[in-house]
C-alpha cells in the first residue's frame, strides 16, 4: 500500500477518475525519476502517520487549511469501482498554501506534539532517534515537493494505490 502525491499542470487536468488513474499506472523507474525531481512524492502505508503529525487526530484535529491538505486533504474524485479509495485533488492555490506552512513549520515543534502517539507502534525505547529521523526526512521531502509543485504553479493528485 502506497499514497501517491503526483504534480500535475492545471491545464492537463480532466474531471475524469480514469484520467487520475491513468496517472498512477507508470513504472517504478518513472517513478523514481519524478521523485527525484520533486514531481511526485510516495508515502509508505504509515501515511497516517504523516497525517497525525501535520494535522493531528480529534480532539486534536487542526482546523481546516494547509496543514490539513499535506496528506490527506483535498477535493474528493470517486473511483468507479466503489471498492478503490477516491483520488484527492489540491488546486494550485491549496499548494502554495501547503507550500508555505510546510516552509514555515518547526519540525522540532510538530514532533514535540505528535511525538508520543507516533511512538506508540514501537516498543523499544531507543527507537526515537530512528524514527524522529525517518519522519524529518519524510517533512524535508515533502517540503521540497510542495515547495516545487508550487513554483510551476501546479495542481496535486493523490491516490492511495492498494
């Protein structure tokens, strides 16, 4: 299980949920070579994790707005098989926004408050220093890909591929 982010100029868009899919179907080399470009950024299945350090969980929840539409926010795109998860669309607008609160953030700060929860699937205690690192990375990687998405002036789609 994969979350896919995809970079996508706003006048290639189509309102079409075979269109989003077509988007998600390349080769993990293709892949690999947009994320290295910061065109595409893929979360592993603790995706939700992610979440919880952008956004929190209730009676935590942030209010809606950029830090909600790191991960999971954006406008819902229903796949015709009911049984596949939706795609999620964030205009340009919404990606600048991201962009600049994820600019703006404080990891140290984001960590402090999600830290306990995001600690609880690890039983050793010694694993903090591991994945405090794993999660800075998935922040500074995430940060650059908004960052560029923004630049070009670009629309994001994201699909959770199962």
């Amino acid at each position: 299980m994969y979350f896919h982010l995809r970079a996508v100029p706003p006048s290639a868009l189509r309102n079409s949920a075979t269109w989003f899919q077509r988007l998600f179907e390349d080769d993990w080399d293709t892949v690999r070579e947009r994320i290295g470009r910061h065109r595409e950024e893929v979360l592993d299945r603790r995706y939700g994790d992610v979440e919880l350090l952008y956004s929190g969980i209730p009676p935590n929840h942030a209010p809606d707005g950029p830090r909600t539409h790191v991960v999971l926010g954006g406008r819902p795109v229903f796949h015709p098989e009911t049984a596949l998860p939706p795609f999620l669309l964030l205009t340009a607008a919404q990606v600048t926004g991201v962009a600049g609160y994820l600019k703006a953030a404080d990891f140290d700060d984001l960590w402090r408050h999600a830290r306990t929860k995001l600690l609880r699937p690890y039983a050793a205690t010694d694993a903090e220093t591991e994945v405090r690192g794993l999660f800075a990375a998935t922040h500074r990687d995430l940060t650059a890909f908004y960052a560029q998405t923004a630049e070009y002036g670009d629309a994001v789609v994201k699909w959770l591929l199962i």
